[in-house]
C-alpha cells in the first residue's frame, strides 16, 4: 500500500475506462456523492485515459449524478486509449493531475485499467480501482460490476430462443462475451438450464458434444440450447460440425454488445454503490494504490499490485455441476 503522509483529500476525480458496464453509474454517483458530504471536490474525467490526456475535466455535483442509478452505460463516457501506456503518456496524465491539485483518483474499469491505475499510483498519484466489467475476469474479487446485468441479458435471450428452438426441435448456438473468461456463460448456461456450455478454459470436443446432443433427443428433449463463450472460437465452424455429424438444424445467435447495455440489476446497483463508497473511503483514509471488491459478501479493499498478480481460477465443480443436471 502506497501511504501518504501530512495528506488532507481536497480534490478527487473520478474516470471509467474501457468496456462500459451496467452499474458504473451507481458507482460514479456513490463516489460523488461520500466525497462531497466529505467536502471534497469531485471532478469526473470524460472518456477515461483519453480524457485525462485530453484535459476533459467536469465539475460534479451532487445534481449531476442523479437520474442516474438506474442507467446503463456510462455517464462519463469510456475509452480505449493506448497513448496513456507509453511513458509520454503517462507524464502527461501525471502532469495534468497535479496541476489540477487533484489528490487521488477513482479509476472504474477492468483489468487493463487497472493496469493504468496502478501505473499512476507507482509515480504519485494515489488510486483505487472498482471492478467494472461485465467479463467478471479479476480473480480477487468475487464478482465485478456488470457481470449480474449481463448474465441477465443472456437469461432472456435463452428464454426466447428456448421458444422457438423447442417449436422446431432445434439445436441454438448462442454466443456471449467474455474475453477469454467463460464466466458469463458458464452463470447464465447454468441459470438457464441448457444443455451444453462451452467455455474457454475446457478444451471442446465436438464428437463428444454431439454425442449428448443425440443422447438429448433420444431422451425426448424437444431442443438443445448451446451456450457459447466467444474464447472458444467460431460459432459457424462448429454449426457446421454439429449439421454434418448429427444432421440436425442449427441456428446462431450472436448476442454481442446488447449484453452490455441495460439497466443494471439489483445486484450491480448495490455492488456499484458499496464500491463507490468503499474507494473514496481509501483515499479519505490516505489509502491509494487499492482495489475494492467483494469477497464472501463482504466489501473489502487491497493493495493494487497484489490483486493483479492473482490469477482467475475457473470454477470446475460448477462447470461438472452444469453438466450434470443439464442431463
Ligand atoms: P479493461 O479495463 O476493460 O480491461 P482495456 O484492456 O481496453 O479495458 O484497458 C483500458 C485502458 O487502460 C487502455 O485503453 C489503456 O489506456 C489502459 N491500459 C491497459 N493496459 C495497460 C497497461 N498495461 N498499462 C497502463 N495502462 C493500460
Ligand atoms: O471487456 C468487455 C467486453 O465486452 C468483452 O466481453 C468483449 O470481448 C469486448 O469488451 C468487446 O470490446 P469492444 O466493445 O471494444 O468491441
């Protein structure tokens, strides 16, 4: 942990960078809002990175976060902004900050992001990232913001397509997010009760996969539903696979960017909303250089270099469990 001797917080600003993700707002708004009954200026960064380097710095006030718990997206705006990695870059930002008196910075986002935070609290400028993504692919924490919504948007696609699937005794492939992380389909395969899930980290077999297709209509399912995380590959190559071994119809669906948007869950309003208030607790209590998460129900924070060293482990006995009652 980076400590901060003779620190008073009277400026903090806030950003969100790259991927949206439905709670970030509740986020903003949490942290805006602790700051300012604190009596700390707030200043929210427009468009992440790139905003810091472009100097799109706004005044917040407590009437500027409201209407927006219930908003998908970001108020803020986000970026990808390779620029920021380089040293020219960094400088910059760094620059910028100091000259705007700004004491601390929340920085809402994922991986990566944090990779930036953590960049800026090792040349001075005390950080403390939120989880915000929707790919819940940061390993020390339980769950990130964004991932319930998402789950959520693919439970209904599921739903839909089970419809029309089952009217036609059909096989659905249906492709979510997730990066190289098969969280979003391993959760939602599982709250939607399909047949098969497909994830990044288990090798795909397609003669077996097939295997249990036929095993399903043998057993009088009406359809079978695939989920598909987009780190296995090509959802039209393995179509093609199942229409050629098992000769059975199969239609794609790509979900793609609506699983972003949205209004956020319960779930996603309350962790953007515990978060937001944990981090600008952090840099209160002179503590840059923090994450904050949730872990067994319980807010927490931690150093930032510690957290990104941890690496995901995919949850196998869920994964075993799925396929066991999608029997
Ligand atoms: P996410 O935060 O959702 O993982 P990205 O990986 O696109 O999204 O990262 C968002 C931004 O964070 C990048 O555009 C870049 O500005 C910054 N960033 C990413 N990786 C690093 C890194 N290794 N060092 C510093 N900044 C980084
Ligand atoms: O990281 C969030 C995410 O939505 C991933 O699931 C996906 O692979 C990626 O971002 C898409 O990025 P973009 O919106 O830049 O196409």
């Amino acid at each position: 942990m980076m400590a901060y001797t003779n620190f008073i917080m009277k400026k903090i600003a806030i950003l969100t960078s790259g991927g949206d993700a439905p709670g970030m707002n509740a986020a903003v708004r949490a942290a805006t809002r602790t700051a300012l009954c604190n009596k700390i200026e707030v200043f929210g960064i427009e468009r992440g990175y790139r905003g810091l380097l472009e100097n799109r710095f706004k005044k917040l006030k407590s009437a500027d976060v409201s209407d927006t718990i219930q908003r998908g997206g970001t108020i803020l705006q986000s970026a990808r902004c390779p620029e920021f990695q380089t040293d020219e870059g960094t400088a910059k930002a760094v620059a910028t900050l100091n000259e705007k008196g700004i004491g601390g910075l929340v920085v809402i986002g994922g991986d990566g992001s944090f990779y930036g935070a953590e960049r800026l609290t090792k040349n001075g400028i005390p950080c403390v990232g939120i989880p915000g993504t929707i790919d819940n692919d940061l390993a020390y924490t339980d769950f990130t913001l964004g991932f319930d919504t998402a789950c959520n948007t693919v439970l209904w696609a599921i739903n839909n397509l089970r419809d029309t699937m089952s009217s036609h005794s059909r096989i659905a492939i249906i492709k979510v997010m997730g990066r190289d992380c098969g969280d979003i389909a391993l959760y939602s395969g599982i709250g939607g009760g399909v047949e098969i899930i497909l994830v990044p980290e288990v090798k795909l077999n397609v003669q077996r996969l097939c295997k249990t297709l036929e095993n399903g209509y043998k057993k009088g399912k009406k359809s079978m539903m695939i989920v598909m995380a987009e780190g296995v590959g090509s959802s039209h190559e393995l179509a093609q696979d199942i229409r050629s071994i098992t000769g059975h119809d199969v239609k794609i669906t790509v979900l793609g960017h609506i699983q972003r948007g949205g209004s956020p869950s319960m779930m996603d309003r309350y962790l953007g909303t515990s978060f937001g208030v944990a981090a600008v607790r952090c840099l209160m209590n002179a503590k840059g250089g923090r994450v904050v998460g949730v872990k067994n129900n319980e807010i927490f924070d931690m150093d930032i270099f510690e957290a990104l060293k941890i690496k995901k482990v995919f949850n196998k006995g869920l994964y075993e469990m799925a396929g066991i009652v999608s029997k």
